[in-house]
C-alpha cells in the first residue's frame, strides 16, 4: 500500500519536473519561461522527495529529516531566484510578446 | 512496481535536462541561459535523490543539499551581477 503511494508519488513529481522543463523550452519570451521551472519543477521536486521520503520510511532508515530540509529550502529560495531573474531580464529590456513597461518603473 | 516507476521517472527527468540543456545552448539573451542553468540544478538535485532511492541507501544526500544551497547562491550572484555589473559592491 505505501509502495504503492511512493510510487504514484515519484511518478507524479517527475512528470511535474518534465512538464515544466518542457515550459521552459515552449514559452516565447523570459517572462513566461519563468512560469514553468520555478512553480512546476519545484513542486515537482516536492514530490519526488515525499516519495522518496516514505519509501525510506519503509526500508527501515527512519524518518529521513534531510528530505523535508530539501524541500523546505528549495520552496523557500525558488521564489526569490525567480523574482531576482526576473528583475535582471527586465533591467536588460529583454523581448516581451506584450510589450515592456516605462523605463521609470524598472528601478 | 517501485522498479519500474523509479525507470521511468529516471527517464522522464533525463529528457527534462536534455530540455534544459537545449534552452541553455540556445537561450537568446543571457538571462534565459541563467534560468536554464537554476533549472538544471533543480533537476539534478531529482535526480540524485531518485538515484538514492533506486539504491534504498542514503548515499547522496549531502551531495543534494549542496547542489541545492550551491545553485541558489550560483543563480543570486548571477542575476546581481546582471543587474549590477558587480557582484560584491
């Protein structure tokens, strides 16, 4: 039943992972490639590591503490890498399919 | 049933940074190059923990961490010096 759910659940993060690498190469501008790698990769991610974690649980290695320290620090740095990337691409007036904002904004 | 999803998710996550590898070769201003490259690190940090678990060892998990506290420093500095043109002021 457990393996069964720890399955189910690295199966999902790593399609979640290859969905947003997907993204990544699709989306016609930096601003909407930003969507894909850093929402869906790493919820993703956040999953592979829940199945991992639990799968560990049963081989009888104990709760596996350095999993949740993973995911908690992935899930606290991907906003602030993505928010960061974004503030660069807008500094270089990189190409939008929507136009960019006045230069007084970028700041 | 464990052994075979973990092959496919292995497989999965290769065709992910084969992906990522394309838009880093390719990415048409640097900063889609530097996205590319965080989004590399996110999957390989998927990748050492998956290999971890085909094994039922904890073998790589210090090598994960440091990927991943690692690769947030490595994309910070970069978007800094994007946006600077110095890293350290």
């Amino acid at each position: 039943m457990f393996e069964f759910i720890s399955a189910i659940l690295i199966l999902l993060g790593a399609s979640f992972a290859l969905i947003g690498s997907i993204g990544l190469v699709r989306f016609p501008d930096i601003y909407t490639r930003l969507h894909g790698p850093t929402k869906v990769t790493t919820l993703g991610l956040g999953g592979l590591l829940l199945g991992s974690m639990i799968y560990m649980f049963l081989q009888g290695e104990g709760v596996a503490v350095r999993e949740l320290l993973i995911i908690g620090f992935l899930f606290l740095t991907a906003p602030v890498s993505a928010h960061l990337v974004a503030k660069a691409a807008l500094h270089r007036r990189c190409r939008s399919v929507c136009g960019l904002p006045d230069r007084d904004a970028d700041s | 049933m464990l052994n075979v999803s973990i092959n496919i998710a292995l497989t999965m996550l290769a065709l992910a940074m084969g992906c990522n590898l394309w838009r880093l070769l390719r990415g048409p201003d640097v900063t889609d190059r530097v996205l590319a490259l965080d989004t590399l690190y996110i999957n390989a940090v998927a990748l050492l923990v998956l290999l971890d678990t085909a094994d039922g060892k904890p073998l790589f998990y210090e090598a994960a961490i440091l990927i991943a506290l690692l690769g947030f420093v490595g994309t910070v500095a970069f978007a800094k010096f994007l946006l600077r043109g110095d890293i350290i002021e």
